[in-house]
C-alpha cells in the first residue's frame, strides 16, 4: 500500500471529510432557534375576544413525551422542524384538523410578525383559556396549600379542615406544596407556568358545590373561593446530577467531529465519496442554526516524529469554503513521495491516541470521533500496549464516541488487524467504566460509506439529544410542588410510584382546583390567601396599555372625566403599531362600538374584551352619560392612585416580562 504525502493544504482537505455527512441532516432545533421558514402572522384571539391565543406543550399522566414535536405540516408523518420544550405559552397562529379529525395549532414565540416554529399535536398542548396563572401566595400563613380534583371533594377537604380535621380529606389531594413554593414567581414567557386557570363553561359548573362557598350554610368566616386550575406537579430537583450532566453535554453550543484518517492509495475509492460529501455540506452550512466545529487528523508509517499530522478544529460557514477543497480531496493518494511507505500494517493508534491527546475539544463537549482506515497497528510494536490503555483513557476523559470504520477488503491479517485494534481499545475502555457502545466498529465500502457516516451521526446526534432533553427535563422542573395521595395512585396504575417520578424528574400537567384561601383562616381581616394571581401580557399589548393609561392618568391629574372613544383610539392605535399590524386597530375599535351605549367605559372593555379583572377600577362611563354620574373628587383620586400602581408594575418587571402580578388589579 503506497503512502502519499501529507502536504499542509490536504490536512485542510481532510478536515471537511467528516462535515458534509452531518450537514446533509442537521439537528432538529430547540423551538427558541427559529427555522427558516415562510413568515409568521399575527396570533390568534380567544372566542370574540382580543385575549391572545396560547398554548402549552404539557405532559400529562397518560403520556411520556419529553419535548414538543413540531412539524411542517398538520400530520403527525410530517418531519419535525423543531423540538419545543414543555411547561412554557407558545402564542397559536393558525389550527387546523388532520384527515383523522385530530387537531393541530402551528405556534410561535411572539404575539406577531414571527417565524412560525411548526405545527403540534393537539394531544401534546393545553390551550390557555385567559390571561390567568397562579403562583402560591407568600409564607405569611401557616399552613402548606393543596389541591384537589373536583369540586366536591374540594368541598369535602375545607369542611373537614374547617372543622379542625387538618388531615380530613387527605386521601382527596391530587398536588401539595412544598415549603419555600413562594419563591416560584415566573417572569418571561420561557418560564414553567405553576398553575394555568381552567374556565368552566356555565352549563358544566357544580351547582352544589359553586365556585364560592356559601359560607352562611358552612358557617366558615371567611368568603372563599375555588379557583379551577392546571397544576405543573414536580418534585424535588437533584442540583448535583444536573450539574454533572452540563459538564457531560455542551447544550446549543457547537457539535464537534473529528476524523483520524489513514492516507494510502487503497483509500482512492473513497476519496470521490468524501469529495461529495463536502460539495453538498458547503451548500448547506450557511443554513444550518448551530455552527459545526471539524477536524481531521492523519497518520502513516513514516518515520517517528512525523506519523500523525494534527488538524486543529474549523468551521464551514459556506459553498465558497469547499469548492476548491472537495476538488482536492477527490485527488487525495495520487501524489506518492520518493520511496513511499509501502509496507503494512500502518500506526493506526498512534494516531488516535495522538489526535485525542492534542486536538482542543471544547470543555463538556460531545465529540464524535471517526478512525478510517483499512488496517490496524504494527503487531510487533512494543509500544502497542500502552497505546491501546492511552486510547482508551483519552476516550473516557475527553467523552468521545469513537468510531473505527473499517474500509477496504478485510480479509488479509494485516487488515483484520484493525478490527482487533478497535476490540482491544474497546475492553480496556469498559474496563474504565466507558460504555460499550461509545467503541464501535462499522465495516463499510466506497459504497455505502454515505450510509455508514449517517447512521453513525444519527446515533451521536441521538445521544446528544437525549442529555439535552434530561437537562431540559431538570431545569424546568418545579420543585415547589409534589404529588398527593390521589395522584400518586393514579400514577402508580401505570408503573409510575413517587421514586421513579424523582429519579425521572417527570412531572405532570394536571387539572385540579384550590381554595383562594386556608380553610383554617379564622379571621378575615389577617387572613392571607393560598394562592397569588399573575396576568399574561405580550410585549405590544404591554405598550398598548401604557400608553392608554398614560392618557388616563393624565386627563384624572386635570380632574377631568375619562374620555372613553378617545382613550380607546389610543389603545387601538398603540397596539396596531406595536404589533405591526395595522388590521388591528380597526378590529379593536370595533369591539369597542359592540359594547351596548350605556355599559361602554374602559373598564368594560378592558375586562370584557381585553380579559383584564380590572374589578370595577375603571367604572365611569363615556362623556355622554357623565352628568348623570359625575366623578367625585375621592374616587379620581383613589383611581389615580390604582393607575400608578399598574404603570409601576409594568416598569418594575421589565422589557422581557411576561407574567405580572395581578395584586395591582383589585381593590
């Protein structure tokens, strides 16, 4: 086997072997990497509402998923396009039904002019039904809140407590809180939801058990309600092993691939293969969302000291960068030197061990590692065996997943001394603790060779993903809340008992209700509520709405009467521009003509239409009727001063707020 020189430009020829195969299919993307895809449209509304349109991906009880597939069509064969991750709103553009009658909502994150992420399964979300979520109040009481199912068994609880049962009803609970759950106080839309507000529809209500408790007939002292809710039921955290695992796996950072190559003019057969592999990769790296990071390292039987060339990593970033490469690698093995290294076997783990200890690999990377070549190590070398223990240590530290792709015509003894090489690295890494199917031998031709990269990128790639998703998983796990008796049991009916919930870090969208306030409260001047509310506002409404109260504050510091049409016109216009969509304003003004002449203020709108509980904080209505109910001078005041508190709490969370407390909202 005739050996060719190792000239400097080739080891940037070989350095773009290993990349085309992993661009050819790049990496399905976290739903926050938008794809390049046909432009995003304005979301959608609730009902005749101009509440926006929201969704969830979730994991409930009766499924496993851990990320939210999206696809480029509403069919669940459609290829994904995006992985979204759970327990966080996705602003809904369009919906459609799949010819099975299933539905399906194509999602982005902003509320318009967004790159839409992908179509998902309509088993996977929960659609929100108003601006509502709940966190659990601050730790000024006593008692550790919990939920229930259903409204009787709800009812069955508080009685109990009411009583001075404090475990009455336990077996009833579906989630409990966890100690310290006040801190659980989300701000932008990437972070998990606690509790998402369930609407009942009028004609499903419990009218035996209301949503308020008839507190005359129970004799409890204070005025409660039962708030319907889906919960996001966690579990503890393991600080520790989510530590270890972002050390292990570099998350939306660069995928790294290093090639270990054998140069002999056996190798010609596959050197036109690699050639358009790179061709292809130039044409699809400008697109590809995470940048790839590539090298090739080489060796020969040559003299020592001059065996292994070391190609430090690069990046492809376009066609430019490879057209004259592949031309070159395409030549590869025809230049032979004067003499030539003509005799098998080659030094083939000299060369890994090498191209392991002196390439930079990014700290806590995922390397994939590919040795080609088409025979082993000199047997009689007597260095061998402590090269096969310094492969195998560098593969442990530095994580890799190796591959010996075994090519040519593995018959002879010199060529079959490849396939003992990769055996032998093998055990020695198991020996170490490696598992075994990081060390794989993957014989291949000029033929399949294609074939062979892909499925061996498939299975990096694979791995890769699935640490993501168990870091993803971990990080937005809430460890605020924990299953109760009933949802335990639930659980375990299908294999699942409270250990494996832990050590999975799985948790569960589960509909459930709660008391606004602890059954145990006995006096309703000091009581404090269980449960906190939080309103959602996207960023152009949250414009929007300063603007209009800008306007509103200003004409109350005149002491003048609010000007409903005018203030209106604002909001409108504001939102419109905001959004950039001009269709808005004229939809908003609209809604704001429908409401009947003599319930038409601000207040209405803002809580009918735009989903505010505003609780009668803007009651006065338009000029028309302002003789016939004239604002006083306490109540300008006092709504001056509710107005101010909405303004602060908008500036307080910040440009990237999404949630806000809603304590500025009542009275």
């Amino acid at each position: 086997m005739k050996k060719s020189l190792h000239h400097p430009q080739q080891t940037s020829v070989s350095c773009l072997l290993v990349i085309a195969g992993w661009l050819l299919f790049p990496l399905a993307v976290h739903a926050q990497q938008r794809p390049s895809r046909a432009p995003g449209s304005h979301c959608g509304f609730i009902e005749k509402t101009f509440i926006p349109s929201l969704a969830m991906g979730v994991r409930r009880i009766d499924d496993d998923i851990d990320t939210l597939d999206l696809r480029d069509t509403p069919n669940q064969a459609a290829p994904v396009v995006a992985e979204g991750v759970l327990f966080r709103p996705y602003f809904v553009v369009a919906s459609a039904m799949d010819e099975g009658g299933n539905a399906w909502y194509r999602l982005q994150d902003g509320y318009s002019a967004t790159s839409p992420l992908g179509w998902a399964s309509g088993r996977d979300l929960h659609l929100l039904q108003s601006r509502y979520a709940y966190t659990f109040a601050s730790r000024k009481r006593t008692d550790l809140a919990d939920l229930q199912d259903v409204s009787k068994e709800s009812y069955e609880r508080l009685l109990a407590q009411s009583r001075g049962d404090l475990e009455g009803g336990a077996d009833k609970v579906v989630v409990r809180e966890v100690a310290g759950a006040e801190q659980w106080q989300p701000v932008t839309i990437n972070d998990t939801v606690p509790f998402v507000e369930l609407r009942i529809p009028r004609e499903e209500r419990d009218r035996e058990h209301p949503d308020t408790t008839p507190t005359f007939k129970f004799r409890i002292p204070l005025e409660n309600r039962l708030v319907h809710m889906g919960a996001v039921c966690g579990g503890p955290i393991d600080a520790e092993k989510l530590r270890q695992l972002k050390e292990t796996v570099l998350v939306d950072k660069e995928l790294e691939m290093l090639f270990i190559v054998d140069e002999t003019e056996s190798m010609l057969p596959f050197n036109e293969v690699v050639a358009e592999f790179i061709r292809t990769a130039g044409r699809l790296a400008e697109g590809r969302p995470l940048p790839v990071r590539v090298a090739v390292c080489s060796y020969t039987d040559g003299p020592p000291g001059s065996r292994v060339t070391i190609g430090q990593f690069q990046a492809v970033r376009g066609e430019a960068d490879v057209r004259q490469l592949a031309k070159q690698v395409a030549l590869l093995g025809i230049d032979l030197p004067p003499g030539g290294y003509a005799n098998p076997p080659e030094r083939m783990l000299e060369g890994v061990r090498d191209a392991l200890n002196k390439t930079q690999f990014l700290p806590g990377g995922t390397p994939f590692v590919a040795v080609v070549g088409d025979t082993g190590h000199e047997p009689t070398d007597p260095d061998k065996p402590k090269l096969i223990e310094d492969v195998a240590a560098l593969i442990q530290q530095t994580g890799a997943r190796i591959y010996f792709m075994h090519v040519g015509q593995r018959t002879q003894p010199d060529e079959m001394l490849f396939k003992q090489d990769f055996a032998a690295v093998q055990r020695q890494a198991v020996n170490r603790g490696v598992p075994a199917d990081r060390i794989v031998y993957e014989p291949a031709e000029a033929n399949n060779l294609q074939e062979v990269l892909e499925k061996s990128r498939n299975e990096v790639e694979d791995e890769r993903r699935r640490l993501q998703r168990q870091i993803t998983r971990m990080e937005s796990r809430t460890p605020y809340t924990e299953p109760g008796p009933k949802l335990l049991r639930a659980l375990e009916s299908r294999g699942v008992d409270r250990r494996k919930l832990d050590e999975r870090h799985l948790q569960y969208f589960v509909p459930s209700q709660g008391w606004l306030f602890h059954p145990t409260s006995t006096d309703a001047a000091s009581a404090q509520p269980q449960l906190r509310e939080l309103f959602l506002l996207a960023a152009p409404e949250r414009q929007a709405l300063k603007r209009l109260f800008a306007d509103i504050r200003d004409r109350l510091s005149r002491r003048e009467q609010i000007d409903g049409d005018a203030a209106i016109r604002i909001l409108a216009t504001a939102l419109a521009t905001a959004a950039d969509s001009p269709a808005l304003e004229a939809d908003v003004l609209a809604a704001w003509r429908k409401i009947p002449a003599r319930q038409r203020s601000v207040g209405v709108f803002l809580e009918d239409v735009f989903g505010l509980r505003l609780k009668a904080a803007l009651p006065f209505p338009p000029l028309a009727y302002a003789r016939e109910q004239p604002a006083t001078e306490e109540e300008i005041t006092r709504l001056l001063e509710r107005i101010g508190r909405l303004g602060e709490a908008f500036n307080d969370a910040g440009d990237e707020a999404f949630w806000f407390d809603a304590s500025a909202l009542v009275p």
